[in-house]
C-alpha cells in the first residue's frame, strides 16, 4: 500500500514514516503543510493519505481541506485524517455521503502501534476508522434521542463500535460475544435507528454517523 | 438635558409676591396723596394750587421709590425713596389747617432735607456703607427731629397748636434755628467731603454719572435754607415764589436719583437672586452660565473663566487659554473661590458694574454650579479611563489564554505525543522482554493519559474549535454535546469578531447551558446569536423552573463581570416557574 504522509511537527512526522514503513506500508511522499500535500498525491496517485488536520500556512483545518479535495478530486484515495482533539463536525464533513475509506483519529493513538497500524489498513483497504472518543461524544449528544433509550447498554456498545467502522467479527472480538449475537444486536438496532439494514459495512457507519450527528 | 432658557421669563415667587405688596403701596400713597389734596385746598395759608403741590412731590418720590423698588428688588434706594414719601406727606400736612395734623406737620418739617442727605450717601445701593455715613445720616435725623423741636416748642400760638407749645419765647426760637442752622450746616459739610471722596475713588464713568447727582443732592439741600435766608431778600421773592422754587429743586431729586438707579447701570443686585433660582432649575451649561452672568450684571463684555488645574491657568467654556487682566488695565477680574480652591474668574468692565462686591457675590451665586459641574466632568473621566483600562486588562487575558492554549497544544502536546508514539514502538518492536513490554507499555499508558488530561485542559480553557473556527462553529459544537435538545438559531451571526467578545459570547453560552442541564430541568434549550451593526446579541432560553440569579454557584457571576468588563450589558429573565432567559449585548465595533 502507498502511503502519503502529511505533518508539520517534525519529530512526529519521521515517528510515523518508520512505523508505517515498519508495518510494511510503502512511503512515497511527504508534506508539512496543507497545500503542500495536495501536489504529491496528485503526482503519485497513492492509496491512502495519512495526514494531520492542523497545518500551515493558517493552522486551523489546512490538512481537513486537502483530504477532502483529495477526496473529491481522486475518489479511490482512502484518507486517514488526525486531530489533536475531538471535533465531530470534521468527523461528519469528512464521511460527506461516501463512508469508504475514511478516518478520523486522534493523534495520540499512535502511540498504540499495533491498533493503529490496524486501523491504517483498514482505512486503506477501503473500510472506516472513526476514534471512539469522537463516536462516544456523538453518543452523548445523542442520549436525549428517546430512540436510544430503548437500546440496552450492550446494545449501545455495538453501536458505538458499528461507529468506529468495525466489522461484525471485530466486534463479537472486542465484546467477547459471538458473531450471531453481534448481528442480533445490529437488526435491533436498525430498526429502532430506522436504518435500513445493509451487507456494506461502510453504508452502515454512514448511517449511524448521520443519525447520531443529528 | 434642556438647552439653558434666557434669564427674562424666569421669574422667582418672591418677584411676584413683591409686585402685589407695592400695587397695594402704591395704591396706598395715592389714596393718602388725595386725601391730603382735598384737606389742604380748603386751607387759607396759600394759593391753592401751591398747596397741592406738596402731596404732588410726596406722589413723585412715591411713584420714583416704587418703581425703583419694582425693578431693582433688593437695591435699598426703592424703599428710601417711598419713605421718603411719607415724610413729604408728613410735612405737608403743617398747610391742612387742622390743628392735630398742622402739629404732626411742625414736628416732620425739615425731614425731608435729611431724606434728601440719606439718598445722597446711599446713593447708587440704598445702602451706607461706611460708618461714617451712617454717622452723618443719624446726624441728619437728629437735626431735622430734635433740633427742629425748639422752633414749635417755644414758638407760641398762633404759630404753634397749643398742644405742642410750651411758652412763647422767641429768643429760644431764635437760638434753636442758630444752632439748626449750624448743625445743619455741619452735616451737609460732613456730606460734601463723603461724597467728594467716593467721587475721587470712583473709575472715569462712574464719575461722570455721580458729579452731577451728587452735585445737584448737595445743592437741593443747601438750597432751601439758602434761598430763604439769602435769595429771597437779594431777589425780592415773595413767600410763594420761594415755595415753589423750593418745591422745584426738592422734586427733582427722587426722579434724579431713581433715574440714576435704574439708568446708570448700577447695582443689579435684585437680579442676583434671579440668577441664583435660574441655576436651581436649569442645567448651568458652562456657556450659557457666562451668558446668564452677563445679563444680570448688566456687562455685555463680562466673561467667565474656568480654572483648569491640568493647565494650571484659566480657560474659556471652550477649553481655550485666557488670561485674566492685570490689576489697572481697563478690565477688573474677580477670582471665584470655594472651600479655598480655585473654581475660576469674572472678568468685566468696571466702568459699567462699580462695585466688585457684586461681582463676588453673582461669583459665589454660580460657584456652586460650576464647581459641581465640574465634580461631574471629572467623574465621567476618570469612569471613562476606567472602563477603557479594565477592557485593555480584559483583552491581555483573553490573549494570554489564547496563546497559553495554543502553546500547549502546540508545543507540549505535540512532544508528549511524539514520546508516547517511541514509547509504542519500544513496546512493540524493539525488545522481546515480556516484562520490558510491559514496563514500557505502562509508560506508553501514562503517557497517554497525561494527553488526555492536557487536552482536557486545553478544551477548558479555550476550545480549539472556537480559535480555529470562530464563535458559530464552537457554539454549535457546545449544543451537541449537551444531553438535552438544543436549538441553536446563527443564521445572524456573520462577520469578524474580535477574540475578546468571541470568547466571552462562546463561555456565556457554554455556563448557561450547563446552568439549564444541571439545574433547571428544562427539556427545550434555544441558544441564538446575532450580530447587529456593532453589538452581538446573545440569547439562551429554557424551559425549565426558573429562579436563576447570578450567585457564586452558577458562574453567572464571573460572565457577568466580563460581560461588563466589555461595556455590555447582560440580563436574567428567570420568574419561578417559568423558565430562564439570559440575554447579553456585547458592543463588536462595526
């Protein structure tokens, strides 16, 4: 897989390129600054973006920008965006209404290398990655849907990591169920989010997103 | 405010209640003048129409001494001149023939010439104002009272009424007239060297207008006895010719003395008192006050300074440098000083208002005024550099918490990330030692926490939303993360606004919401922002109990102050029962 990466802080940016490289991702291009990531995947055509949201020349959303140009302008591009804190409207901006190969992460989950090298193949491979802190922050938001409450609390965990992007058998893995019983949560789920219940993993995150975001 | 009216429609109660009491002097004296018309014609003593003449000089120094007293309320020369009157009346009554008032006449003869020494040394106020003026004007009482006795005392009758004669002695009659005389003689002296004196003091025009009423005082007194002892035998006058031209010469005098009064810009102290109800009523603006000042001493190149200690000199209502003249040139100045400290200066022209008492006094009248107004002009400036530097304080702590949130997101949580990433590459990849692996994952753990912690920090105080995307971004966020429904209206909010109001607006939203959730119970949270010409409009409205006041436990108290602290204004809205609205303008220039 080819990888470009996009990151103003130098020491992070070169932490990065060896664990990408590590895991076994090929690097092909670097930039420090949001206009400055545009040109490179335009000229190298990767398969993933890895950038981080805050760059020069303003430091406010440079890097969310140029994912997003990216996006539009290469459609096949997975992009993984990092942000330092936890902003739900970059998270909804970014998902746009193609869920596929998208993800927003905080950056100190880095430092979990295994989990995050895991997360960069997924993203790269087309699924979603959504930090679990900008996913319990849309549950937050959403407790005062009336629709929610009539989901039990296990309920609620398997919707939280149906927002993460995960798949069924992640999920039956990180709750310790099996994955029968993940899916039976998941059409209960649909029905009382109103959902319509789709094969694609990634439609599914769409829609939970969309709806949690209000 | 009202703009200052002029000093002419004003008219203090007193003025009023004083025009009633002398109609019905005046009234009065005309009533007396025509009774002792008709008890006079009758008598035998004389030519009819020279004895109406007498009450004919009463009415004249009646009708000089009300008008001068009407128009110029507390100069003394009114009242004198209307007494005066009644000792005219008093003495023309010897001519009624009626033997109790021909006594009363004979006793009041000569008072009239004493009157006449009164208004000349009480001339231009109506007051005397040396000691030895008053001296004198005893002095002529006494001699036209009780020198005069000897004349009816002694005089026997017919001449006399029985009443008042004790026995016929024309010797006494004849030593008493002497030492009248003399005595007279003595006080009209006296009054010639009072006079000369205040005519050397007085300035060039003052002079002009005192030479001829002083001259003419002294020369109607002196000319009655004159002119019965030495003109009427050098001329050959007959007893009526003598009369009448006595009576010509005494009549002259209150019309020339009221005419001085009220013509030669003397002494308008009546209208000081005016001044002072005016300033009670209006707003002595300090222009309006140097005009007022004018009109009522009668001095239309009178001006009014103002000290100013930042400048130490004096200046104009304008705040123009003046200088006050110096002593001698052809303008006098008066200081206007209250409690010790100098409030400023008249300055005026001397030749018009003669007495720099009355000056002081119209000074003193406005002090007050001016020293309040200016009270109030320092206040509001010293208010005004308050405001501006709380605002400044203001605006450096909202900058100091800016770049302290930037520096920590920046800076330090930058490296704690790059740390926690070596971290997890040490655990991961660089040694096979389960119990390193651990060791390191602890550290990569703590690390991570110790992010979080920061960024919770950072969030706390300044959001990066709000600094990255401004004040709409950051408020719609807030209502997300809020349990309850949260409708939030921006669709008026545009434009830039500056990082001060940005940050108190977004922390009022964010201490209201909070307030609503954890105590209110409300189920409907509205939050709406706009932004009119130069204020931002802020409103968050529950549904909830209501009884929300800005006491220590719900912020509101510290959003209060910067509010304020800003020049806005914020407002509670909270009945009991029905819900709480906070409402918050904050001026944003334009």
């Amino acid at each position: 897989m080819r990888v470009v990466i996009g990151e103003d802080e130098t020491l992070l940016r070169e932490g990065l390129v060896l664990l990408l490289a590590r895991s076994g991702l090929d690097v092909v291009g670097l930039a420090a600054g949001g206009p400055a990531l545009v040109r490179p995947v335009m000229a190298t055509g990767p398969d993933l973006v890895v950038t981080d949201i805050r760059m020069p020349p303003t430091h406010t959303d440079e890097g969310l920008r140029a994912a997003l140009e990216i996006r539009s302008a290469r459609p096949g591009t997975a992009v993984l965006v990092l942000s330092q804190h936890v902003q739900r409207r970059y998270a909804v901006e970014l998902l746009g209404d193609r869920p596929a190969g998208v993800g927003y992460l905080l950056k100190q989950r880095v430092a979990d290398v295994t989990a995050f090298c895991a997360d960069v193949r997924r993203v790269g491979d087309g699924g979603t990655a959504l930090d679990p802190e900008v996913v319990s922050a849309l549950l937050a938001g959403a407790r005062r849907r009336d629709a929610l409450e009539h989901l039990t609390a296990r309920q609620r965990e398997v919707l939280g990591l149906i927002a993460e992007g995960r798949s069924n058998a992640a999920i039956a893995r990180r709750l310790t169920i099996s994955e029968k019983a993940v899916v039976a949560h998941t059409s209960h789920i649909y029905d009382q989010l109103d959902i319509l219940p789709d094969e694609d993993d990634h439609r599914r995150v769409l829609a939970v997103v969309r709806y949690l975001a209000g | 405010m009202e703009r200052a009216r002029p000093l002419g429609p004003v008219r203090a109660p007193s003025a009023r209640s004083l025009r009633l009491a002398l109609a019905q002097l005046g009234l009065t004296g005309l009533l007396l003048v025509g009774v002792e018309v008709v008890l006079v014609l009758p008598s035998e003593t004389g030519p009819a129409w020279v004895l109406v003449l007498f009450p004919a000089v009463g009415l004249i120094y009646l009708a000089a001494g009300v008008l001068a007293w009407v128009r110029r309320p507390s100069n003394r020369m009114g009242p004198l001149l209307a007494a005066g009157a009644l000792f005219w009346l008093a003495a023309a009554l010897v001519n009624t023939g009626q033997a109790g008032l021909v006594g009363v006449g004979l006793v009041a003869a000569t008072v009239p010439l004493a009157v006449v020494v009164h208004v000349l040394l009480a001339f231009p106020s109506g007051r005397l104002p040396e000691p030895g003026s008053r001296t004198i004007v005893a002095a002529a009482y006494v001699v036209t009272v009780v020198l005069q006795a000897p004349l009816y005392l002694f005089a026997g009758t017919p001449d006399a009424p029985e009443e008042l004669t004790i026995a016929a002695r024309p010797d006494l009659v004849a030593l008493g007239g002497t030492v009248q005389s003399i005595a007279g003689a003595a006080v009209v002296a006296a009054t010639a060297v009072v006079l000369a004196r205040r005519l050397r003091a007085a300035a060039w025009v003052p002079r002009r207008v005192l030479l001829p009423l002083y001259a003419y005082g002294i020369v109607a007194v002196l000319g009655v006895p004159i002119s019965a002892n030495v003109l009427a035998p050098l001329l050959g006058l007959d007893p009526v010719a003598l009369a009448v031209l006595q009576l010509a010469v005494l009549a002259g005098v209150p019309v020339a003395f009221a005419a001085g009064v009220l013509l030669g810009g003397f002494a308008r102290a009546g209208e000081i008192e005016e001044l002072g109800a005016w300033l009670g009523t209006e707003d002595g603006r300090r222009a309006d006050l140097g005009d007022a000042l004018a009109a009522t001493l009668g001095d239309g190149s009178l001006r009014l300074a103002f000290w100013a200690p930042e400048r130490d000199g004096y200046v104009d209502a304008d705040g123009v440098p003046v200088e006050l003249p110096a002593p001698g040139a052809d303008r006098a100045a008066v200081r206007i000083e209250r409690a010790g400290r100098r409030i400023g200066a008249i300055s005026y022209d001397p030749t018009l208002i003669a007495d720099p008492e009355l000056v002081a006094t119209a000074g003193r009248v406005v002090a007050i005024a001016l020293d309040g107004e200016r009270l109030t002009a320092e206040l509001r400036a010293s208010r005004e550099s308050l405001v501006v530097s709380r605002a400044r304080i203001a605006e450096a702590g909202d900058r100091e918490r800016r770049r302290i949130a930037q520096d920590l997101h920046d800076g330090l949580q930058a490296r704690l990330i790059t740390l926690a990433l070596r971290s997890g590459w040490i655990a991961e990849y660089a040694t096979a030692d389960p119990a390193l692996r651990d060791d390191v994952a602890e550290v990569r753990a703590g690390l991570d926490a110790a992010i979080t912690d920061l960024r919770r920090l950072v969030h706390g105080v300044l959001p990066a939303l709000l600094i990255e995307c401004g004040l709409a971004a950051a408020v719609e966020d807030l209502a997300d993360q809020m349990p309850v429904a949260v409708q939030v209206d921006l669709s008026r909010l545009e434009g830039d606004l500056a990082p001060a109001v940005e940050s108190t607006a977004y922390f009022l939203v964010s201490e209201a919401l909070a307030n609503a959730v954890k105590h209110s119970g409300a189920e409907a949270l509205t939050v709406y922002l706009a932004r009119d010409a130069d204020r931002l409009r802020v409103e968050v409205r529950d549904d909830g109990i209501g009884g929300a006041t800005p006491s220590a436990g719900t912020g509101l108290r510290g959003i209060t102050d910067r509010v304020d602290v800003l020049g806005g204004r914020l407002t509670i809205d909270s009945p009991p029962g029905r819900g709480t609205v906070i409402r918050a303008e904050l001026p944003c220039g334009s």
